[in-house]
C-alpha cells in the first residue's frame, strides 16, 4: 500500500486481507475500493495485481483524508436550528480510532459530549467504544399537525460502554452498558410534563450483518441490524426495547442507485418520558419534535449523481416515505408522503456527507425542510 502518512501500515492493511489467497480470475477492482472506502480515512486511487515469481501482489496507492479538524455542526429544519463546534480526530494514533469532544446549542437546549471508539488491529480483538453526555434539553413534542401536547425541561447525563466483535467478515455482535439519568426541571413554560424523571442502568445487546459495494460513485451497503435493551430503573419504570433496521442500496448502473431503508422500534412501557423522534424509523417526513413509543417505517426511491469532482459526488434523490406509528397522546396512525434530497459526499474530509431536502406529509398536508452536515460514530 502507497500513500500512506499518518496511517500505520497494519491498520489499513487489515481490512484488506479477506483478499488474500484469491484467483486472478476473481478479482475486482472495485470491491477493493469499496474496502478502502468503507475504512472512512483513505480514498483510494488505483488497485492492481502484480505478477512475481510464485505469486500476485496486490498493489494499492490511496491518499490520506483529512481527520483532525474542528466542524462546525448545522442542524436546520422546519422544527429549529441548531448549532454546534466539535473537534474530530477520526484516525487518533493512526489507528482508524475515532475521537470527538465538543458541544451544541440551540432550540433544544445545550449539551456537552466526549465519545472515542477503538477499531481492532487484528483478526480476533474486540473493538470498544466510550461516550459521555450532559446537557439540558428543551423538549418541546407535538403531532404530525405540530399541534403541541407537551413541552418540559430535562438535565440528562448519559455515559455508555461498549464492545463490539466481528464474525466472518461481515457480522458484528456488540454489547454495551448505559447508564442515564433525566431530571425534570421546574420552569415557567412547562406544560403537561411527564410525572417523574428516571435513573436507568440499560443492558444492551445486538448483532448487524453489512456488505459495502462501489460503483464508481456510490459506496452503496445493504445491512440489517437488531437490537434488545432491558432498561433496570432506580427510579421511574423498567422496561424492553426492541429496534430493527435495514438499509438496501443497489447501483442500477454506475452513478443510479435504488435505495430502500426501514427502522422500527418496539417499547414495553407506557411512560412519555421514553418517547423518541420519528428518526428510529428512518423516515422525514413527520416534524422532528413529533413523539411515539412505537414505530414501523419504510422509504423507497432513486439517486442520480448529478457531478462527480476530486471533492466528492453531488447528488439529487427522491423517494416515497411511510410509516406508522403510536404515542401516549397520538394513538395508533399512519403516515405517509413524497421526499426530494440534494446530497454532497466528501472524499477529502473523512465526513459522510452534507445534505439538504423536503418533504411533504399526504395526511396532515405540511411540509419539512432540513439541512445538516453530518458525522457518524
């Protein structure tokens, strides 16, 4: 491997070696820029066999992303702005370990938070990853019409643990510990709040399967994953989550994909203190402040690349959103509605993306717009 600088040599070469021992016949280049890709830290420039005496070599030159960097965050949408300043190290020792500590603040309130993940060096070592989280958050929710039925103060703290452990190259199990603490805040504003605030110890565990592909434009997955908590309250109700998620991305031609995602969440208790936003489900086309226990969602469309530069991939999508769902306040309903998104996936920055869209709700008949740059941990 040529090119690299900050890297260690065994930390990029270690996702590579599913190649080892494979025929000439077999090999594509493009699954190997996919590994590389996938990696989040290097993009890839050429990969080629070279002939030697008894063997083929494998020979590969990237370019190192830019990691250490402070990012401005930008949430905006129909339901608030919000703003942000993190400082990212997304390759702490050359490791592909990722490190951010920083804050927001915004309609939600403010928080402050520090989270690391470390990815193994090898075949058979777990990896680990940490977060922590205290902020005050302005927790204004509404129904699918922004009709308000309840808004309160919370302090959250939040601290987890995790491991997590790969099988057969495509099947991680993971496991973490939470602890979380909400408390309820007194303030002028309040209106029909929850009756108490919680402290939980959450017991999670989960397994993912994911396969990555790039068609020369997209770096396209399709995974599953299930998760189960059981939350042990101290104070407030104990309870079980159950929560599903899929995603399938598949190229119809270089540059023209179809992407399908669903997301659903299942909840043993009553209390509105556990109610979540509609992104569980994967869909955008409810208000951000709307609040469910319970959710089944589903989205389906097209993405065209629109101009491909040594920046990144600009890209236009549209897709058809359902979902349905079930609140302490909004009952059993279903909603559904059209999406259009302009997305810019960087090359140089080890960032996902940036993007901005709309989207129109058929059964209350309003309109969400929302712009974001995003990270992912």
């Amino acid at each position: 491997m040529v090119g690299l600088q900050r890297t260690k040599p065994h930390t990029a070469r270690y996702p590579l070696e599913k190649f080892l021992g494979i025929e000439r016949s077999a090999f594509d280049p493009n699954e190997v820029f996919a590994v590389i890709k996938d990696i989040g830290i290097l993009e890839p420039i050429s990969a080629e066999l070279i002939e030697t005496e008894d063997d083929l070599t494998l020979h590969v030159i990237v370019e190192e992303k830019w990691t250490i960097f402070p990012l401005p965050l930008v949430m905006a949408s129909s339901g608030g702005t919000n703003f942000g300043l993190f400082f990212l190290d997304l390759n702490a020792f050359g490791q592909r370990d990722m490190a951010a500590i920083g804050g927001a603040y915004g309609s939600f309130g403010w928080s402050a938070m520090a989270a690391y993940n470390h990815t193994p060096r090898q075949n058979g070592l777990p990896g680990w990853n940490t977060f922590f989280m205290y902020g005050r958050q302005e927790i204004e929710t509404t129904d699918k019409d922004e009709k308000i039925y309840s808004k309160y103060t919370a302090d959250q703290l939040r601290f987890s643990l995790g491991l997590n452990y790969l099988f057969l190259e495509f099947i991680t199990g993971y496991i973490s510990f939470s602890f979380v603490d909400i408390s309820l805040q007194k303030t002028d504003d309040t209106f029909n709040p929850p009756e108490n605030g919680a402290t939980i110890l959450s017991f999670t565990h989960g397994l993912s399967l994911r396969h990555r592909s790039w068609d020369g434009f997209f770096l396209s997955q399709k995974s599953i994953s299930l998760r189960y908590n059981y939350n042990l309250a101290f104070s407030g109700s104990s309870f079980h989550q159950l929560e599903l998620r899929g995603t399938y991305e598949q190229s119809l031609i270089p540059g023209f994909r179809l992407n399908i995602r669903s997301g659903g969440v299942w909840k043993s208790t009553s209390d509105p203190l556990f109610e979540e936003g509609p992104g569980k489900a994967q869909i955008s086309i409810l208000p951000r402040t709307f609040s469910a226990l319970h959710y089944a969602g589903f989205s389906a469309g097209l993405e065209k690349h629109l101009y491909k530069f040594r920046w990144g991939t600009l890209s236009v999508q549209g897709s058809w959103q359902g979902v349905f769902s079930y609140g302490s306040i909004s009952d059993f309903e279903f909603n559904h509605g059209p999406t259009a998104e302009l997305n810019l996936y960087l090359s140089r920055l080890a960032l996902p993306a940036m993007g901005g869209g709309i989207a129109y709700n058929m059964n209350s008949g309003l309109f969400q717009f929302s712009f974001n740059i995003g990270m992912s941990f």
